[in-house]
C-alpha cells in the first residue's frame, strides 16, 4: 500500500491520507472517525479528526474529518480534497444528504470511495464520467447487512466500514481497531457530543454487559475487514492471519 501526500501541498517527505465520513444521525459517524483515529494512533501512526453536523437528531447530515500522516500533523479543519471518502448512508448520494455535493467532490486522482450499499448503485452517467476521469476506486460493501448479522443490530455499522477500510488500505490493524473500541466504550476516549453520548448509552442498554458490548463491535470490525479481505480488496500488506483479534474473555 503505498502513502500519498495531503491535500495542503504535495511533499515526497510524508505519507499522508485525509479522509472524509459522512453519513446521517443516528449512524454514528462521529464514532467511527474516532475508533479509526484512535486505531491509527495505537499502529504507531499519527492521526486528528474533527467532526461537522448541524442539528443533532436522527437522517440529519453529518460529516467527520480524519487526518492521517506517518508526521506530527498541523492542519485543523474541513478536508476539501480527500483521498478517500466513505459514505454510511445511500441517502448522502441519492437525496443529497451531505454538507458536501456530489458526494466525491474534491476527491483526488486513484482515490477511494468506501459506499455502504448492497451492491453498485445507478449513478447519474455525469458522476460516472467524473469519477472515471479520476480513476476513483468505488467499493460497495453491505456494511450494514453485516452489523445485523454479527450483532444483531445495525448500530455496528460504522464499525464494519471502519474494519473495511482499514483492511483496504492497511493504514491500521485489527487489534489497534479493537484496543481503540475498549478506549471508546470503557471511558478512556472522548465523547465529542451530547448526541454521540445519548448514541452510546443506547447501544449499552442493549447488551447486558459492556464486555458484550466490546465484543460485538471488535467481532463486525472483524467482519468487515475479512469481507475487505475475501474480495480481494486489502492493501498488500495485510494478510488474514495478520488480522486475527484477540477479543477478552
């Protein structure tokens, strides 16, 4: 998997990867961002989000911005010019459900675009066009269909896509992704919002034990990276039995 260089400037020096979620409330995106991040940062990388929604309830838009780099990183801000999106929800392409339109605006040149959806989704011939010129990678992956599999709910779903992209582009491994969950849900990450706050204790209440709670997520996390990895989508550098999680008992 080879490094590319950030969206402030071209540098042969850094290795850098600016990522931009969105999705709607409810989808935990926020979430998402920061168990990537976090992940990132536990493989020994360095990695800031900064998160962007408006009114905090449930299909209201809402976007995250995660910035990853092998240097210290300096940059704050909305991430105009991303090498890979992921979108958590159809809805961001067919309803406009975004702070940002089309949905791959800005992307660079053989960026990724990381789509939760059953399969390939009727793009107008335009979009098509566009991205084709930028020889866009789209990969669409049931990410949701795979959290109500594993957990029994499609509150996972940020975990599967968040297990899918790590796999596509090796920036991270499955067990920094799952030492990043027990940081989030055993108090020792940071709660960016009331929303997310609310979101969490929802997700809580339907386990009887937080370390149920921890397994489901690292085991749709799991899932989602060997989807990645079944398809032939992962960096080179990521092997199967490299990305086996060592869940607590």
């Amino acid at each position: 998997n080879q490094g590319v260089n950030d969206s402030e400037g071209d540098s042969d020096m850094a290795k850098r990867f600016n990522i931009r979620m969105a999705g709607v409330g409810g989808q935990g995106v926020v979430t998402g961002s920061h168990i990537l991040s976090t992940a990132v940062i536990h493989a020994g990388g360095e990695s800031t989000i900064v998160p962007f929604y408006g009114s905090e309830k449930r299909m209201a838009p809402v976007e995250s911005y995660v910035r990853v780099s092998d240097e210290p990183i300096y940059e704050i801000g909305e991430i105009t010019f991303p090498h890979i999106i992921i979108i958590f929800h159809p809805q961001v392409i067919t309803h406009g459900k975004s702070y940002t339109m089309p949905f791959y605006f800005g992307l660079k040149e053989d960026g990724i675009a990381l789509i939760n959806h059953d399969g390939p989704m009727s793009l107008h011939r335009d979009q098509q066009r566009e991205l084709d010129e930028r020889r866009a990678k789209l990969y669409y992956f049931p990410a949701t269909k795979l959290s109500l599999e594993v957990a029994g709910m499609d509150l996972a779903t940020n975990m599967a896509l968040m297990g899918c992209i790590g796999a596509i582009t090796g920036l991270t491994s499955v067990e920094a992704l799952e030492q990043s969950v027990k940081d989030r849900f055993l108090g020792k990450g940071f709660v960016v919002s009331g929303g997310t706050a609310a979101l969490d204790s929802v997700v809580e209440r339907k386990f009887k034990k937080k370390q149920e709670l921890i397994d489901k997520n690292v085991a749709v996390i799991q899932a989602g990276w060997n989807y990645a990895v079944d398809h032939g989508w992962a960096a080179t550098s990521v092997k199967r039995s490299e990305a086996r999680a060592t869940v607590s008992a």
